[in-house]
C-alpha cells in the first residue's frame, strides 16, 4: 500500500524547543527534513505557554517568546498560587485543546529555525509535558490532547505523557539506559518505566534507532515483537562536512588555536553515561603528546568525570594542560572542529545510537568508540572499539590512531562507506515503508472527546 504524498503527520517539539538541544533534538529535526522531502504536511506540537485568550495576532510572538525561555514544557511551574494547587487537587480527565499558533510571517523565525522546523501548522498548550505527567499519576493513562483536522501519524520523538486524539500515535524509545544502568541518569525510575509502559499500552506503535535498542525493548518491557520497528536514524551531518579548507584551517586556528589533524576530539555532554572520566585516564596513560579536546556542556556528576584535570593533594596533575575543554558549541562551529580532528574519541558506556561516530565518518575523521549498546551495529568495522571500562584499552587505541597513517586512511574510507547507511535518502525510504505499513494497521483512540478543557 502506497500513502499519498500530502499525508499529514505531527511531529512533537518537546527536545526541538531547548535552546541546546540534545541527540534527540537532532532526530525531530532530521524526522521533518525528511518529512517535508516526502511531500508530507506537517504539524508541530509544542509545551510552551501561550495565553489561550490572546488574539491570534499576538499568539505567534507570544509564542516565539515564550521560546526564548529555553523550557521544553515538562517544567513544574516555580510558583503555584491557592488556585493552582486546586487545580492540581481537581485534574480534569477531558482531553486538552491544543492552541493554533498563526503562521503569518510576524516572526522572522530565521534565528530559531532549527528550534521550529519548517512546518504547516504551528499548535502548543501551556506546560503540556509537566500536566501531561500529572495526568498519567493522577490516572494512570496518557493525557489525551485534540486538535482540529488532525493528523494522520503523530510521531512522538521521545517517550511522553500524551497522547492525540484522531491520530495514530508513534512513541520513539531510543533507549532503555534509566532501567538497564539507571546509576548513569537522573530520571524517576518508577516514573519513567510507567511512562514507557503506557506509551506501548495506549500507542499505536513503537519506533527506535537501533537493533540493539529493539532488542533491549521486547526483552526488558515484553513487548510483542510486531509491534515495534528499527529505522536507523539519518544523519545530515554538520555543516560543511567535507574537506579541510584554507578557510576552515584559518578559523580552526583563530577559535581553538588548533592545527587540522592536530588533536583528538570528544563531543558531547560531560556526565557518567558518555565515560569521559575513563577517557581522560586513558589519554593520560599512553604515550602520545597529541592534545584532547573535550567539546560541549557539563551536566550530571560532570565534577568527578573531571577529576584528573583539577587539583589533587594541593598540586596540579601533570599534562593536564594538554586536555582543552570547549563549552556549547553551535553546529556550525562544531563541524569545523570535527573535520580538523586526528580522531574522534567516543567510548560511551552505553548509547541508544550513537550520533557523533557517525558525524565523524561522514566527515573522514576516524572513530574509536565504546563496544556496548548500539555502537557496534551502527560502526561496523569502520572504527575500532574498545572496552568502555578500561582506560588503557582506550588510550592504546588512541595511540594506534595517533602513530598509524595507514591505519587511520583505512578507517576513513571505510566510515566514508559504512556513513552511507545513515543518508537521507534511506531514511525517507524506510519511513515511507512504515507509514504505509502504519495505515493498514488496526489503531487506538481515534475518537475524539466532545468536553474540551483547561489544565
């Protein structure tokens, strides 16, 4: 069965609204890229707070503005006034009416554009995330939400606590690390594996990035095989993800102070899951003088992940100079320094996917990653992987990389190959196959509710 071209589909802004965005933010908008490259109409859903009675004119800058608060709307509220505290007492169970932002041109979106992708209707309801799971302890069932002429497939991006009337509903699970290492997040245990467990009861469907995570998802949530599907996701790749310019060496050397091929390179959060601590150790232990580069924000227990770079005993620890830390970096400035990288240095203990490997082999930079979760479906023999818990396993590789010009010319043709897999064009063709496939399926919660309500 072929679906038309023009079918609509919703695609939820829940990671997209964050001003730095995570992996997930990456896959909602490489999901509406390739969306819109199918022809499909889309919808965006939003959590940010809009005054439900202002006038359509004043919606779309209030919701632009509201944007610009950096929430995803899975925030408790900072304060919550007598009236508030009745309401949360009295949670209504009617579905919520999402609020139509206009698309007028008001706005010049260009600055966020990667926050709110190109799209064809705009809709939010305020703090939908964060009432939507209150919804699911007060009752035990996603938060049911209804707009007009909704779409035919929501997808939502990441396991949340609603759930679109007249739409057949699409929860992405990228992974189970809360419930398989749950020592490496943050997130309420409980509540996040009651909160998966309703997405697979109340949805119609479940996607996820990785064999490795499917496999995770029928063994550990006993969910029937048939009902959830693997599409690797796309990856655009960075801005300008080809070779080294003279510009490119210039600005390299006028930001970083860096030479291209000068310095391996991490990037991505400092916390537990992503082992920088282990990195750290094992760059220290093997014998090259090549500096490490350490790109993005710090987060959870990021202080004892950096421990070896501060000040033990009262005395600084030796060669620490040689590992420079970068903070956020936009995308732009993110490619240029990935494209000047000796190598890409990932030994995450455990990802659903993998992002940056595959970023670093569109780009011919070679990989060594860690060798649990999804990283070895989604490297292959592109990169050498190594035991994410053994910090001299690590630095050997980083050596191997650093002494061997041959060795690292190899890994870059073949990561220029094994990179393919994750193109654009497959993607769309995978997902194409889905929704047809979707179509024909038996849905849930079709029917809409004729009592509207407020929070």
């Amino acid at each position: 069965m072929t679906v038309p071209p023009n079918l609509r589909v919703g695609i939820d802004g829940f990671n997209l609204a964050l001003p730095h965005g995570t992996g997930v933010a990456t896959y909602a908008r490489t999901l509406a890229e390739a969306m819109r490259g199918l022809g499909r109409r889309i919808d965006l859903v939003y959590g940010l707070t809009v005054n439900p009675n202002s006038t359509p004119n004043q919606r779309e800058t209030l919701f632009y503005a509201a944007l610009a608060e950096g929430h995803s709307g899975g925030e408790a509220p900072e304060r919550v006034t007598p009236w508030g505290r009745l309401r949360r007492n009295f949670l209504n169970p009617a579905p919520r009416d999402l609020i139509e932002i206009p698309l007028s041109g008001r706005v010049v979106r260009r600055g966020v554009a990667t926050r709110v992708p190109d799209c064809d209707r705009l809709f939010t309801f305020s703090r939908l995330f964060y009432v939507g799971r209150r919804y699911l302890q007060r009752y035990g069932r996603l938060m049911p939400v209804r707009m007009a002429e909704p779409p035919a497939i929501m997808h939502w991006t990441y396991p949340v606590p609603v759930r679109l009337l007249g739409a057949r509903n699409v929860y992405t699970i990228h992974d189970l690390v809360p419930l398989r290492l749950p020592y490496l997040s943050l997130e309420d245990k409980s509540y996040h594996e009651r909160l998966l467990r309703a997405c697979i009861s109340s949805g119609d469907h479940v996607l996820t990035v990785s064999e490795s995570s499917r496999s995770d998802i029928l063994t550990y949530l006993e969910v029937p095989a048939e009902k959830v599907t693997t599409i690797h996701q796309a990856v655009t790749g960075l801005p300008g993800l080809a070779a080294v310019e003279e510009a490119d060496r210039r600005r390299l050397r006028a930001l970083f102070d860096l030479e291209p091929q000068g310095y391996f390179l991490f990037y991505g959060a400092t916390e537990p899951k992503k082992n920088v601590g282990r990195l750290i150790e094992g760059y220290f232990g093997a014998s090259i003088d090549t500096p490490l580069v350490i790109a993005g924000p710090t987060a959870w227990l990021a202080e004892g992940e950096l421990r070896l770079l501060g000040r033990g005993n009262g005395t600084t620890l030796t060669r620490s100079e040689r590992v420079r830390r970068v903070d956020y970096l936009t995308r732009e400035h993110l490619g240029i320094l990935l494209r000047g990288a000796r190598g890409l240095v990932f030994p995450s203990i455990y990802e659903g996917f993998g992002l940056p490997p595959v970023e670093a082999m569109q780009a011919g930079v070679p990989v060594i990653a860690g060798d649990a979760g999804a990283l070895p479906e989604i490297l292959g023999d592109a990169g050498l992987l190594v035991d994410p818990y053994d910090p001299t396993a690590i630095g050997e590789a980083m050596t191997r990389i650093d002494v061997d010009p041959d060795l690292r010319a190899e890994l870059i043709s073949k990561g220029r190959r094994r990179a393919a897999a994750f193109a654009l064009e497959p993607y769309q063709k995978a997902l194409a196959r889905f929704h047809a496939e979707l179509m024909q399926m038996p849905t849930k919660n079709r029917s809409s509710v004729s009592t509207g309500a407020s929070q």
